[in-house]
C-alpha cells in the first residue's frame, strides 16, 4: 500500500504529513506568502526529503481555511477534503492515545472539539490564539516572530503584569490561591520592560485559552483537554497549564507531535468517513 498525504493548509503555514500503514511519518512545516504556493512547496519538499516519486503517493487529504482555494487534484495524485475539526480530533485522539476529551486546536483562534469515541461535535471557540499573540506583539513589541516574543517572555516576570490574588487579599480565596491571576496586565507600569510585556502577552494568550477550555467543559464528564497547534510548542505551556490544571482539577495533554495533529487526522480520516 503506498502514502497517504495528509495536508493541513493554512492562509500561509502548510503542514504535511505521510501516513504509511497507518503510521504517521517525517511531519513537516513551510510557510509560504499564500496557501497555493505553501501547499505545493511543502508537497514538493515532503517528495524530496524522502526520497519518493509522485507514484508512490496513493491520496491527498486536504485540511485547514486554506483547503478551499484548491479546485483540483494535487499533482495529479487523487485528492479529497476533510472538514478540520474532525480532522483536529481524529488526530488528537490518535496522538494522545484519550478516546473521551477537548481538542484545544490552538491556531490564529482557537476552537473546542468534544470528542467522546467516534462522537465529534466542534463546541465553540475564541477569537484569541496565536494571531492575537502576533498582534498585539506587532503592536507592544515591534515584533510579530513568536519565537522571539517566547525567549523574551522566558526572561519576564509575570508579577510585574498581572494583578494576582496575592496582591488584592492576604489570604487566599475560596478555590483561589494566592499565585492565581485576579486581572490580566493590571499591574502593568509605562515602563514595563519589554520582557516584562511579552511574559504578560504569552500568559494572557495561553492562560485564556486554558480558561475556556475550562468553560467548555462545563456541565460535562470530560476532564482531559488535548492541545494542538503551534503554540503547543511553546515553553511556557509547561509552567501556565499545569497551574491551571491544579486550579480547576482537570488534565491538559500535549501530544508528540501537537502541532501536525490535524494534518495527521486528514490522512486518518481517508477511507474511514464520509468526505468531500
């Protein structure tokens, strides 16, 4: 059996991945200035790093906002489309090995997929994600690389940004503790470093993010969120979910390869569900 491609097409960041046998293999990433030009340069690039002829490449599964502006097979090869949300959750679940949880797709905005079994329901989303992060860094920071907004932040402190529950009451407060946050960025001063300000852009980013997946939790028996994205990657997951995992009794999860989870539900959902 050969390859099956899945493809997640982005405005401008295409993601592929090759699926041999049912395993995910050599994900990569190519940001071009528009979803044509990434697409067919991230198919090109998959071929020649892995040494393949177009021949051996059985179907394409398209995904992502960028999926609509391709009317045709790719390359000749026999190409179908997958609705991106089933993809997120397709990939997430098989990544993270959790049949029943939220999948907190993490990309310019940020939508929630309960995924219980083969049951997908895209439940809400936000308009905050990596595009605010880029924004608002543009704006702050003079700066839209999120890498380097990130090894900025990592030198920040947060207590110079945010108003805590310390800083408001001398004793924690019922389910709060004194570390949590209380107002995003009302400590902040005219003369906040710039460190300073990318720590409380990434903290606000992400904290909101986890806060709603929270919310979208509620009134339901699912505790485990699976984060998927970019921002996945970023290092400050390690220190602002686990806080929030401790705050409100839930699990967040970030799979091996988070970031491709979607392009990996593509190629999963290929032969398994009615597509278009």
């Amino acid at each position: 059996m050969g390859i099956i491609l899945g493809i997640d097409v982005g405005i401008s960041t295409t993601k592929i991945v090759g699926l041999r046998d049912g395993k995910p293999s050599a994900p990569i990433r190519i940001t071009a200035a528009d979803p044509i030009t990434s697409l067919y340069g991230a198919f090109g690039k998959y071929l020649h790093d892995n040494s393949l002829e177009l021949e051996e490449i059985d179907h394409v599964m398209l995904t992502g906002v960028g999926a609509a502006y391709v009317k045709n097979d790719v390359y000749g090869v026999k190409t179908s489309r997958c609705d991106e949300f089933i993809a997120d959750a397709l990939g997430a679940r098989f990544e993270s090995h959790i049949d029943h949880a939220i999948v907190v797709s993490m990309g310019t905005g940020t939508s929630f997929v309960m995924c219980h079994g083969d049951k997908i329901d895209h439940i809400g989303g936000i308009g905050i994600g990596g595009g605010t992060l880029q924004g608002l860094s543009r704006i702050m920071l003079n700066t839209s690389d999120i890498k380097q907004v990130s090894e900025l932040a990592m030198q920040g402190n947060i207590k110079h940004i945010n108003l805590l529950i310390g800083d408001i009451s001398a004793q924690p407060l019922p389910g709060l503790p004194m570390e949590a946050t209380a107002s995003l960025f009302a400590h902040a001063k005219n003369d906040a470093s710039r460190e300073d300000i990318a720590c409380g852009i990434i903290t606000m980013v992400l904290q909101s993010i986890g806060s709603a997946a929270v919310l979208a939790a509620q009134g339901t028996d699912c505790r485990d969120m699976v984060l998927i994205g970019h921002l996945s990657l970023l290092p400050q997951c390690k220190d602002i979910f686990p806080a929030l995992e401790k705050l409100y009794n839930v699990r967040f999860h970030i799979p091996k390869y988070s970031q491709f989870c979607t392009a990996i539900g593509a190629a999963l959902a290929h032969g398994k569900l009615q597509i278009k």
